[in-house]
C-alpha cells in the first residue's frame, strides 16, 4: 500500500505531564491514526530511531527544537502541531523547503506567564529565598525587605502577557513604564503604562519584565548596553526567553555584585546545566520554564494541537493524501 495512504504516524515529544497521553487516550479520531507518545525527553540524534517514521509530530514548546539536521534525517515527516505560538525553535526555512506544514495554537497562557512574573519579583523584593533559608536553618532574623508599592515597573513588550503584567503592577501601587519595537505612547497610556525610550526604560526601573517574542530583531536585544543601565538594586525578571538576553554578561554582573536580582523562567540552555552559577545563585530565583503550564492553561494548548491535526488530517483526506 502507498504509505501517503496508510494510517498516519502520529508522535508526540516530551510528554513530561501526560496531557498529550490522557488527551490522546480519550481522543476519537475521524481516520485511523497510529499514535504513539513519548513521555520523556530524548536529545537528538537518539531521538531519530524512534520518529524516523513520523508524518506528524506533537510537540510540547519548545522541548525539543527542530534543527534542519532533523528534517533532512526525517523522511516520513510532514507536519507539526505545536502547542503554544512561539516557534523560534523550529527551522522554518528547512520545514518550508521540505513542505513540511507548521500549525501551533495561539492564545490560552498569558495569565500564567503574568502571574509567575509577578511570583518572581516579589520573592526577589520580600528576599523569600533568603528568609525561608534562615528558618529551615533554625535561625529567627528579620532582614530588612522592599515593598512593591511606589517602586518603578519597567516592562519591555506590552503584548498579551505584557499589558496583563501592567495591570498587575498597577494594582500594587507600582509606576509603571513601558517600551517595545512598535509601541507608541497611546497604546501604553491605554493600558496604565507610561512609554518611554528602552534604555530610560532600564536607567528607571527598580524591577525589568521582559515579555518580547524572540526572532531575529530581538535576539540578544538585552545586552550590555541595556543590562549596564540598571541600577545595582534593580531587578530583571525573564519568562519570555533566555534568547532576549545576554546571559553570559548577566553571569557576570551577577557574581560582581552589579545587579539588585534575577528572577527567571527562561535560560540560554535548556534544561540548564546542574553546575550553572543561575542555579545557586542567592540573588536569583529561578523556575524551570513553567510559567505557561498552569492545570488548564497545558490542557487548553494539547487540545487545540489535537484539533489541529484532525483539521490537517481532514484536509489531506479530501485532497487525497
């Protein structure tokens, strides 16, 4: 039998909380599917044996970026559903030359990257790291902490997660300044923010958001010149992508004692490195790139991914594929 005709070969990738698995289990599906999931991650080129015969993959984020190494060894492969919209990880251009369809689902995890952000900077303003450590030693001390209120939150993209983590400032009483590569002054006044030029933007702040998509023009956006602007009390809080920045300079400043903080969700390398200073560090609090995977929010993303793929499956049916 022609294989173009055969009952698709369905993969999804990293399926670290088994959403793909109980979405999937529970799924009808319109055609035959030959659906298997993966529950852990395996790095490339390990992973080639057991997707060789993939025509579609799922794939959770960006667990597992598409190199065009992997496309060139994937021959069966003609599609992917991804969840969530950024899609740095992909190599569009070797996917496109290849007719490789890309389909991601838009939408559905704003609230929980805000909200996480929001977590990050008041542990690094009431120093929880540092307070929750002085009672798990059997120590009583009261340091000397900063409120929210009155201090200045510098956001950098005021997009969907970017306008909510404004609101969230406002509500505590924050002043609240913003920039990004197409803002202008009316659309941040509309959303409680004052606009202001980026590099005034980290010369002000007492805590740095950064909640840009990351492409080509904001690849390392935040730089020298821009993390050399903050004050050595300041803050800089990442649950966009570890891409924005420079990690090796923030390192830096961090182990010279020329940053107030670093709360981050988001790395330059993922998983991070066990021996990586960000890790360790006491003036950093860090999570593993969970700011999106809230109950509902992972449930919502896998579903639609799901859909995704009856829609593909539905149209290369009609057009006898």
């Amino acid at each position: 039998m022609d294989s173009r005709h055969a009952a698709p070969v369905f993969v999804a990738l990293d399926d670290y909380e088994g959403e793909w698995s109980r979405q999937l289990a529970a799924h009808r599906w319109s055609r035959p599917v030959t659906v298997r999931v993966l529950r852990e991650h395996v790095p490339w080129p390990a992973l080639a044996d057991a997707i060789r015969d993939a025509q579609i993959l799922g794939l959770t984020r960006e667990r597992t970026p598409v190199t065009a190494e992997m496309v060139a060894a994937l021959p069966a492969l003609r599609a992917i559903s991804q969840t969530g919209t950024g899609l740095a990880h992909l190599d569009l251009a070797a996917l496109a030359a290849r007719g490789v369809t890309v389909m991601n689902t838009p939408g559905g995890g704003a609230e929980a990257v805000a909200e996480l952000a929001l977590l990050l900077m008041l542990m690094l303003a009431r120093e929880v790291r540092t307070l929750t450590d002085i009672l798990a030693q059997g120590a009583w001390r009261q340091p000397l902490t900063r409120a929210l209120v009155r201090k200045t939150l510098g956001i950098v993209g005021l997009g969907q997660i970017g306008t909510k983590m404004a609101a969230l400032g406002n509500a505590l009483g924050m002043t609240v300044l913003a920039w990004g590569p197409t803002l202008d002054p009316e659309r941040a006044r509309q959303h409680g923010a004052t606009w202001v030029p980026v590099e005034d933007l980290f010369s002000r702040s007492d805590f740095v958001s950064l909640h840009l998509r990351l492409n080509d023009a904001t690849r390392g956006l935040v730089g020298p010149a821009l993390l050399d602007r903050m004050k050595p009390t300041a803050c800089l809080i990442n649950t966009a992508r570890g891409g924005l920045v420079d990690m090796q300079h923030l390192r830096r400043m961090l182990l010279e004692g020329r940053i107030g903080g670093v709360g981050l969700d988001v790395f330059d390398i993922e998983p991070l490195p066990p021996d990586d200073v960000l890790r360790r560090h006491p003036r950093v609090v860090a999570t593993p790139h969970v700011g999106w995977i809230a109950d509902e929010v992972l449930a919502t993303y896998v579903g639609q991914a799901i859909a995704n793929v009856e829609q593909l499956l539905a149209r290369w049916e009609a057009e006898g594929r």
